[in-house]
C-alpha cells in the first residue's frame, strides 16, 4: 500500500532550522491535519515534502523510497500541491491553468492528447470548474482559484495532495465546500490528503488524524478526540478555550471566550 | 473550448473536445506562414526597380532544377533580385523572427511586460562591440558582426554569472544586474561616440539598425544561429506556460526551474545577438509583436511562440521594404521605422482590448 512516511526530518533555511525530528505517516484513504501557531512551520513541511527543500536530517519516504531520489518530474506525478494564495496568470483562462497539471505527464517532444484532456475535464467537473473553463484567471473570484487550483492537482493524477491552508480567505460556505471536496477526493480515489489549517473546528470536522506543530518539533499526534484539548491548546498557541464535545457528532469542538469583562 | 461541448456527455469517460481557439490558433499559424510566402515574394518586385510579378514569377520558377525558360529580363535584374533583394529579405525575416521570439521568451521568463533584451545588457554589449569595431582601422571593419555578437553575449554571460546565487539564479538580481551592466556598457559606448570622429555617422546609422548591407554569406551564417535557438525556445513552450505560475509551483509541477531558464535565456541570447550583429539594433520588434499576438490569440507560449516567429518575420520584411522604398535612394533607419509605424498600430490594439493580455 502506497504510504507517506517522514523519519525524523529536520527542515530549514540555510543554517536556520525551522522543523526538527518530525515523524508521522499518513495512508491512503486518510486525511491528515497539521495544525500548529504562525510560524510553526507548516508551510516549511509542505516544501520539505515537494523537495523543495532538502532535509537536514532524517528522509521523507514515498512507499519506500527516498524522495530525494525521485527527479522532480516523477515526484510531481506523485504529490500535488494546492498552493495558499497562488500566483495565476490573469490572462490564461481557468481550463489552460488546469492543463497545467498535466506537465509532469508530457515531455518536451509529446503534446496534450485526448486522454489528457478527458483527464482535465474529469478534474473540473469533480471541483465544480468547468462553467467558468473559458473566463481568464484574472476575472475569478477567490473561492473560483482555490478551486481551480484543486482541479490542476486533480489533474496531476497525483497519490498524494498537499493543501496549504486552503481555507484562508474563503467564506464559511466555500471552506466548508473545500473540505468537503477534499475528504470526498480523499475517501473516493484512496488519495492521501495532507491539509495545514488554522481552524482548531475545520481541523477537528474533517480531518482523521491531526500532527500538532509547536516549539520547531511534533508537540503530540492523533485523532481529533485525543489532541484537541484546552490544556494542548493552551500549550501550543497560548490562548484560553474551552473545548466541548460537537452536540452532533462529539467531536471536539473549540470555543473562544473574550476576556473584556474581566 | 465550448463549455457545451464538455458538458453534455453522459458518460464518466468523457469524449474530450479540443478547445476551440487550439483550432482558430492553429488556422491562424497557417494563415500566417502563407502571408510570410506572400510578402517575401510581393516585396522582391518593390524597390529601385520594380519587378512586375510576370517577370518575377518567372525568374523564381527558372531557379527550380529542371525548369527552362527563356530568359525575359536583364541580367541586372537577375543581379538585382537574387544578390541583392532576397538576402535583404530573408535576412529582415531572420531578424524580426529572432527578436520576437526573444522578446517573447524575456517577457515569460521575467513575467514582466517589458523585458527585452536591453533587460540583461544585451542590446549595449552589441552596441559596445559594434562601435570598438568602427574605431578600428578601416580594412578592419568586417569585423564589427564579430565584434557586436561577442559583446552581446559576453554582457549576458556576464550578467548571468553575477547574479548567479549559489545553484539557483534569482530574476530580480538577474534583472539588476543587467540593468547595472547594460548602463555600464552604455557609459563606455558613448565616451568612445564622442571621440570616434569621422565613424560617427556610421555609428549612430548601425545604432539605429540597417539591411543595406545585407549579402549572402551573412544570412548564411545568421540562419543556423537564429533557426536552431528558435526551435530550442519552441520545444520549451509548455514549460514556459507553467512558469507563469511561480517558480515554487513551477517546480511542484515538475519543471525543472533552473534549467530552463539557463537554457532559455541562452537561446533567446544567442538569436538576439546573431540578428543584431549583421543589422544592428532594432528596437520595439521584440515588444510589440508579442504583445499584439497576446491580445490577439491569447497568451498560451505553444501557440504565442510561432505566431510572433512569423508575424516578426512579416513585420521587419514590411519595416524593411518602407525603409529602403520610403526616400529612395535614401535609406530611413528601420528602427525609425518599427518606432513610428509600430507605437501607433500598438497603441490602437491596446484601445480596443482593455483586458489582462500577460
């Protein structure tokens, strides 16, 4: 069974070290949280896992190979990336941003063939993006992007998907509809879907298990049940909550309280 | 694409449609590569003498092997034509394809609207080169394409090595770089203007670009150059495309970031330099040409990289043809030529489309 697996890695900037001895796994059919304050290093574990950075220390593992020794093009064919806030050029429209997805597939010689094609329109009918196939980039909303974008990862064909933050700027509709979207994608084509979120209750909703970032390192890992608690919040971000079981499903939901009247 | 098309099919295996302007694109390269037949063979009979097409026709179809037709012209027209008009041509080609598709290329890889090849020094490391060749002894001056393409791609081999960091290469201390260097250059070239003297005149002509000079043995050296860096830029069309994204996704993508760049900049250097070194420089071509097949037939690289290929060969064939025709027997610089009828052209595209074209 396909599985990503990162050993002790250690993750930074040129002598800066954002991340250290992160390990976790993450199987197909599961959809993964990682949570954690700004800063933490989410993103960073993202751009470790694409090669973008190399680990200082530790290996990141695809089935059972070390992704150091996959060319970018295999990689790519592998793991997708739904990027937070994405450059997009304004004048290509929504459908050749989508073909996009399928370079890794093509080489310098090949060109987009009906297959490919069918591929790209699959990816856009299962994101809700094919009405607006024709419109260029630069006249779609932001929910229309963080969609297109989850289409153009759709049409990688990838094993893996890695979302960062793709529920920063969304209304609550559209959050909720992307999360929707990536469990379905998740549970339908046996994908592993990695997801770094803000939301302590989107966390908690959709994901199976949550890798919890604090201090450059893991601070805990597990279900929803087990990680999200007032004390493990108040140790990770600082803030005071009360966390109480979803009166619908129990799953632990996270209140906020201000504090003016005291 | 039709949006109908992709919609109405029952069946999860969807029959894919080919996007609709794949196909007016497609007809418009085809259209294009008549037109270029066209205006090659329209603006051999214009000029000093005029060539009715009968004749012309003729004299074309003679050239074939196995054709025979009794002579109807001068030998003076013949000299005309073939030594003199079609290198001019096909060297004016050459050029405005060459520049365009580097033009084209800059602006990809700099996601910048303006990018040219001023951007990376290599424009005045040309001009440097040519006008060292002017100052030379008069036997010598054979040696100023030599000297022109040298400068220009020793400034962006220069350019390239500064801001180099570590592996990766950075655009934007790519483009100060060549920014800096370019203003170097040019400070050196305009000291030498002031002292060279007599070769002033001829400086500042070459500096404002000419095919009055053109023969056969510099096409013949200009075309290797040029047709190989054009199919190199070509083959990386898709990879360019996805470079409009970031260069972070271009990675996740698959694209090897790094490479294409170098290979890229290298090509679109090398065409640049061996289309100035034999008719020095020629502004505007490398800006306008892309952005008007953008606004045209959008900005996709494996449709916008032909395109502008072709409709530069046209349009310096066209600059070329007024310049030499417009005062005759004075020559008007073409670079005069492509300011003053291409601004305007550009400009009124600019009007009628008010949307996003990069």
């Amino acid at each position: 069974m396909f599985n990503l697996r990162l050993d002790n890695v250690s993750l930074g900037y040129g002598k800066q070290t954002v991340l250290r001895n992160v390990s976790f796994e993450a199987k197909p059919g599961e959809m993964l949280g990682i949570i954690g304050p700004n800063g933490s290093g989410k993103s960073t574990l993202i751009r470790g896992i694409t090669r973008l950075i190399q680990p200082g220390n530790g290996k990141i593992f695809l089935n059972s190979s070390d992704i150091s020794d996959i060319n970018r093009q295999k990689l790519a064919k592998l793991v997708a990336v739904v990027p937070q806030n994405p450059t997009l050029p304004e004048a290509f429209t929504a459908f050749e941003v989508v073909l996009m997805g399928r370079t890794p597939h093509l080489g310098l010689l090949s060109y987009e063939g009906k297959k490919d094609l069918a591929i790209v329109k699959r990816a856009m009918e299962s994101t809700q993006t094919l009405a607006f196939a024709e419109r260029r980039v630069g006249e779609l909303s932001g929910g229309e992007r963080q969609r297109l974008t989850i289409a153009r990862a759709l049409a990688q064909e990838p094993k893996i998907i890695l979302m960062d933050e793709p529920t920063a700027n969304l209304d609550i509709n559209y959050q909720i509809e992307t999360l929707n979207l990536a469990r379905q994608l998740c549970r339908k084509q046996k994908l592993i879907v990695v997801v770094t979120l803000h939301d302590l209750n989107l966390a908690s909703q959709y994901c199976d298990r949550l890798v919890v970032l604090s201090q450059e390192t893991v601070y805990c890992q597990g279900i929803p049940q087990a990680v999200i608690n007032a004390q493990t919040i108040k140790n990770v971000y600082g803030a005071e909550v009360y966390v109480y079981p979803h009166p619908v499903n129990k799953l632990p939901a996270t209140l906020i309280v201000s504090n003016k009247d005291k | 694409m039709a949006v109908e098309s992709l919609k109405g099919s029952d069946t999860p295996k969807t029959i894919a449609i080919y996007p609709v302007q794949w196909r007016s694109r497609i007809y418009a390269i085809a259209g294009m590569d008549i037109l270029l037949g066209i205006t090659i063979v329209v603006t051999l009979g214009i000029g000093s003498i005029d060539v009715p097409f009968g004749t012309l026709f003729q004299l074309l179809l003679a050239k074939l092997p196995l054709v025979h037709i009794q002579p109807t012209w001068t030998n003076n027209t013949e000299i005309i034509i073939f030594d003199i008009r079609l290198p001019r041509i096909l060297l004016a080609g050459l050029a405005g394809a060459a520049l365009a598709v580097a033009g084209t290329t800059y602006q990809g890889l700099f996601r910048n609207p303006l990018a040219d090849p001023y951007f990376l020094g290599v424009t005045q490391g040309a001009a440097l080169g040519a006008v060292i060749g002017f100052m030379l002894p008069a036997w010598q001056m054979g040696s100023i394409p030599l000297l022109a393409f040298v400068g220009a791609v020793s400034a962006a081999a220069m350019v390239y090595a500064i801001a180099k960091v570590g592996r990766t290469l950075p655009m934007t201390t790519l483009i100060l770089a060549g920014v800096a260097i370019g203003a170097f250059l040019a400070a050196i070239t305009s000291y030498l203007m002031i002292v060279s003297g007599d070769s002033l005149h001829g400086i500042i002509s070459w500096l404002l670009g000419s095919f009055s000079l053109t023969n056969w043995w510099q096409v013949a050296i200009a075309t290797p150059y040029i047709l190989v860096g054009i199919v190199i830029i070509w083959l990386y069309a898709r990879p360019l495309n996805v470079m409009q994204l970031d260069e972070e996704q271009a990675q996740q993508l698959g694209i090897n970031v790094e490479q294409v760049k170098l290979i890229l900049l290298g090509a679109a250097t090398l065409i640049t330099a061996a289309a100035v070194c034999f008719c020095g420089i020629i502004g505007f071509v490398g800006i306008i040409i892309p952005h008007t097949i953008r606004l045209i037939w959008g900005p996709d690289h494996r449709f916008l990289l032909p395109l502008a290929t072709l409709a530069g060969a046209i349009f310096l064939i066209l600059a070329d043809t007024a310049a030499r025709t417009m005062l005759a027997p004075t020559e008007v610089p073409i670079g005069v030529i492509t300011a003053f009828l291409g601004a305007p052209f550009f400009l009124y595209l600019l009007r009628q489309k008010k949307r996003a074209i990069f």
